[in-house]
C-alpha cells in the first residue's frame, strides 16, 4: 500500500487530478478536509482552527481508508499545506500540527506546478503567489527528505505525466 500525497498551491488543479488518479489506479481517495471546514465557517477561520482542520484531516483518511484496507490511498493535501498555510499566514505552525505531519508523511509527494490559469474561489488568498508557494513546497519537501514528482502541463497532458508517472514509481508498470 502507498500513500500519495497531491499538494502544491492554490488553484493548481490538486483535486481534479487526485480524482482522476484515484479512480484510474483504483485508490482511496481522500478529499481536502480544509474545504468542508471551511465552508461551514463560510472562509472565516482563526489560527486555532488549524489544529482542528489538520485534526480533520488524519481523521478523514483514518475514516476513508480503514473501509478499504491495503489499498493505496490519493489524497487532496496533506498537513503540509496546513504548515506552509500556517506559516505564512501567522508567521509559526502549532507543534501539534508540526507533530501530526511528521507521523503522516506520504510515500510520495506529486507537486503540482502553477502553470493552470488561476480560477477564484472564495477559499483562496493568494491568486499572485503561484511560484511563491510552489518553491516554499519544494524546499519543505526537499527538507523532509520526501520523494516527489512535479507536475506541469494541462489537462489530460497534466493527469497522463502524473498517472505514468505514478505507473512507473509507485505500481512498478512500465
């Protein structure tokens, strides 16, 4: 079993590809528990919700995955994007956040690129930051010592780089 993390910034099509990969390759897929949180909250959130929605988060999957044992699981985010998101936005991350994403790290990270033209949404603060946020991930990445692939391109060109990549690394197809 595997656990494949798609993360990287906002409006990089994250969801439709941990979608599109979860159902071509037979996973459990595991939405973003950040978007239900805070469509309940309508957007508002304070630093403490963090700790709640990364809490959300380990939960969610436990739920998604404890009904499918041995499968291979494609998530929409991980804690990562909690502790970047915490960072930036408050300037720390809650060790308990900091906690929970050390013992949740993924089996492989694919980045996505922000090369989609950005789309709003009322969850999103930061439609200039693409390249920003991207280089953030890479370095945490690189610093956790986690395997990743970036992803580029649009469309059914972005979701094959990622699935034959995906093919060669994770379900040994060639």
């Amino acid at each position: 079993m595997s656990r494949i993390v798609v993360t990287g910034p906002e409006s990089t099509g994250k969801t439709t590809l941990a979608r599109y990969l979860a159902r071509q390759t037979h996973s459990v897929y595991v939405p973003e528990f950040a978007r239900e949180y805070l469509d309940k909250t309508k957007g508002r959130y304070k630093e403490e919700d963090l700790l709640k929605i990364a809490e959300g988060q380990v939960v969610l999957e436990a739920k998604l995955t404890m009904k499918r044992c041995g499968c291979n699981i494609i998530a929409d985010t991980d804690l990562l994007v909690i502790k970047i998101w915490a960072e930036h936005k408050y300037g720390r991350c809650n060790t308990k956040i900091l906690n929970l994403l050390n013992e949740n790290l993924a089996d492989l990270y694919l980045l996505c690129f922000p090369d989609l033209p950005w789309e709003p949404d009322p969850q999103r603060e930061n439609p200039d930051k693409g390249i920003f946020f991207f280089q953030w991930f890479e370095r945490e990445l690189k610093s956790l010592k986690r395997p990743y692939f970036v992803v580029k391109g649009a469309g059914v060109e972005r979701h094959e780089r990622a699935l034959e990549h995906l093919d060669r690394e994770v379900f040994g197809k060639t």
